[in-house]
C-alpha cells in the first residue's frame, strides 16, 4: 500500500524537478489566460500528465518500481504475468495471434506475456504497443531486449489507432490515469470544480465559490456546471440508483468520460477478438455512493498518496477510480459481450496463481521465498490489490471461453438494480 501524506510532508522534489514543474505551472497559466479565466480539471490533468516535455508520463523521470512512485502488479511478481497469460492461452486458438497493449508502463508485462506464451506454444503472437512517450517507450524497449530478447523483432510501437482490431487488446492501469471532471452537489445544483489562478477565485467573482489555493498561484473552485455536464452527472447518478432530485449538499466525486469514450472508440474498431482491462474501481452504485462523498481522485508521489493536485505540477500521478458500469455501458453499446467481471483476486486464483507459486517457488531459498509470498499476498489480499482491482474481458465474434474468476463472477453488480449487466 502507498503511505498517505500531506504535501509538507512529501519528499522535496530535486532542483531539476522543480524547474521543470515551474515550467509547467508557466504553460497552465497561459492556458488559463487563453481561455475564460478557468480550465476543466480534466484539462488541467491531461496538461499534469501529458503536457510534451513537461507532464508526469512525458518526463524521462523514473515512475515505476521501487526507484519510482508506484509500483504495478507486474513490477511485483512475473506470476502476474503468467496468470494473464493462461488467461490469454484460453482465447488464442480461436483470434488473431496479435496482442495490442495499451499504456505498456515499465514494458514488464510485455515481457512477461511474450515469455510465458511463448512457453504455452503461442511463440508466434504478434505484439503491438501503444505508447506516446518517447521515455516510456524506450525503457519498455530496453526492458523487452533485456528479458526476451529474441521475441523483440515481434514487437512494434505505434501511436495511433488502426481502423480496427483482430486480437487481444489489453490495458492494465490505463483507464485511472484518463482524465476525469470534477463535480460537487450543492442544493440540487450541479457545480463544477475548474482550475482558476489564485487571484481570480475570490467569491467576488461570477459564478465561482472560493476553493483552496496552491503556493504557485492555481486554486480548486467550483462553478456552476454547463447544462450538457450537469445532465451527465444526474444521469450517472441516476445510473447509480441515486432518486431524483438531487438533493445532496458537500457530495463531491469525478465523472470520467474520456475512460468511457476510449473503451467505446477501441470496442467499435475491434472487429473480432477480446477487450480485457485491469484497474482499481467500482460499479457505478459502488463508485458514487452517498458515503463516498469526497471522491476517488488521488496523487502518487515517490510512493506516498495524497489528495492535493495543484502541488507541483507534473511531479505526481492524478489518478481516479474506475466505472466499470460506464466501461461496459460503452463496450455494450458498441456491440460487445462481456466474459466476465470480478475482483484481481479472484482472477488470479481463476488462472492458478496459488499453484504456480508452488511450482516455481523452493521454500530452501527462506529469502526469496519470503519476498515472493509478500507479492502475492500484495495482489491478492482484500486490504492491498486483491478487492480494489477489478478485471472485465469485453468479446466481439464467436462464442469465447468466459474469464477465469474461481466461481466468482460479479457481472450482475455492474447494474445499479442487480439485474445481470452482461449475458
């Protein structure tokens, strides 16, 4: 788990951190100005995260890892890999050998997959990446190379979408990094929360009511939200069995529709094959239920989580929690069937992770043993990765075998009413 901290609290960044964060702040700005003197949060998250030279995933500083701010499931143990791999075993004989992976991070799952199928007689899979930082495609590139380096010449990185898809598509921790809208209830009033400069979010101004501040000039507050984003909140609401009106005051979450539009635009260009996305989230009830009242949103920094996103620009990851009722809302639409949602942990057991540590791991060696058994107790226990991350396999063609969840599919919870969401 990532230790939770208040920015005073969080590891003073280098020198050439901070210019470069300055240099974002700077851009921000001038976004601002350019405008009407305030930018959606999901503007300013993709600018944080994906500004050129400057955002979080734009940068060549190190992400991954120990050595990073976050460490994924297959930065903990190959057995991650080799459970989706089984997984994938299932459904090759019947698609296009071509995996498209999505937000490929470190490149460690790649490696992962294109070994263990190789060892499941799948050497001859196809594997494309998309990846539009040129930093992150050079380390999975060396991370490829240095792990299966014969398997590198089936490899290619792309940076746009092809017209369709025949294959396996994959993303794990994708969606949560999309940016998101904030919004928050105040008197049946749906307000919108929007980046302003700090000089210009006193009350004073139309339409705005003051929010918290950042020591480089950037504030949080919240105005009144445009008609069209206002019935996209008391729809997903709606979704989430909230009754109408909508009478709360102080609720706040996030509405991610750019994770919604691109599991829509990817499932309308797979022409015959399977969608399968890991990530941490929840069914619309789960997601927006009126106890979750500050919403899911958060930073990671050098390890360490906190909820301050105006604190150093491009320094931290901004995260949210997933729809998985949106995720398959969109895929369904598009034409897709569901094999299946449930938690990782029942995942992983599905595609045997408790018998492949057995078979790989020799209690002889105390010490890796030790350190293998604390991965896996990190991807499969309720209070670390194992409930907080969710797996949904998405199919367009013939009859497909359903995704491996030990007897523990959760399909039906992805309806607000309980009903099953996908047959």
């Amino acid at each position: 788990m990532r230790a939770s901290s208040t920015p005073s609290l969080l590891p003073e960044p280098d020198p050439a951190e901070r210019d470069r964060s300055l240099r974002l702040v700077a851009r921000l700005h001038d976004e601002i100005a350019a405008g009407d003197g305030a930018i959606g949060f999901d503007r300013y998250m993709a600018i944080a995260l994906y500004e050129p030279g400057l955002g979080y995933y734009a940068s060549d500083r190190r992400k991954f890892g120990p050595a990073g701010d976050f460490v994924t499931a297959p930065e903990l143990t190959p057995l991650f890999g080799a459970c989706v791999a089984d997984q994938l075993a299932a459904w090759l004989p019947g698609i296009a050998p071509c995996l498209w992976e999505f937000g490929a991070g470190s490149g460690e799952l790649a490696a992962q997959l294109l070994s263990e199928l190789e060892a499941l007689g799948f050497g001859s899979v196809q594997y494309r990446i998309f990846e539009l930082s040129a930093a992150l495609r050079a380390r999975q590139q060396a991370t490829i190379a240095a792990r299966v380096p014969h398997a590198l010449d089936r490899v290619r990185w792309l940076d746009a979408l092809p017209d369709r898809f025949d294959g396996i598509v994959l993303a794990n921790e994708l969606l949560d990094a999309l940016p998101v809208r904030l919004f928050e209830l105040n008197q049946g009033r749906v307000l919108e929360r929007v980046v302003t400069r700090a000089s210009e979010a006193a009350p004073a101004r139309a339409g705005l009511t003051p929010g918290a501040a950042s020591p480089i000039g950037l504030a949080l507050t919240s105005r009144a939200a445009d008609p069209a984003f206002a019935r996209s909140v008391e729809a997903r609401l709606a979704r989430a069995g909230w009754p109408a009106p909508l009478v709360a005051t102080g609720y706040r979450s996030e509405l991610g529709e750019q994770a919604a539009a691109w599991v829509a635009s990817v499932s309308e260009r797979l022409a015959d094959g399977v969608l399968l996305l890991i990530d941490y989230g929840f069914p619309a009830a789960e997601l927006y239920h009126p106890s979750r009242a500050s919403g899911s949103f958060n930073c990671h920094y050098r390890h360490r989580s906190h909820a301050e996103p105006l604190w150093r620009p491009g320094l931290s990851d901004i995260t949210a929690h997933v729809d998985f009722s949106a995720v398959h809302d969109a895929a369904s639409r598009a034409g897709l069937s569901c094999l299946g949602y449930g938690s990782q942990a029942a995942f992983l057991l599905g595609c045997g992770l408790a018998q492949r540590f057995t078979e790989r791991q020799s209690p002889s060696d105390a010490a890796g043993y030790a350190q293998a058994a604390q991965a896996l107790q990190m991807l499969v226990s309720e209070a670390e990765m194992g409930e907080l991350f969710k797996v949904i396999a998405l199919s367009r063609g013939v009859d497909r075998a359903p995704l491996k969840l030990a007897g523990r599919d959760r399909r039906a919870a992805l309806d607000a009413d309980g009903s099953a969401a996908c047959e």
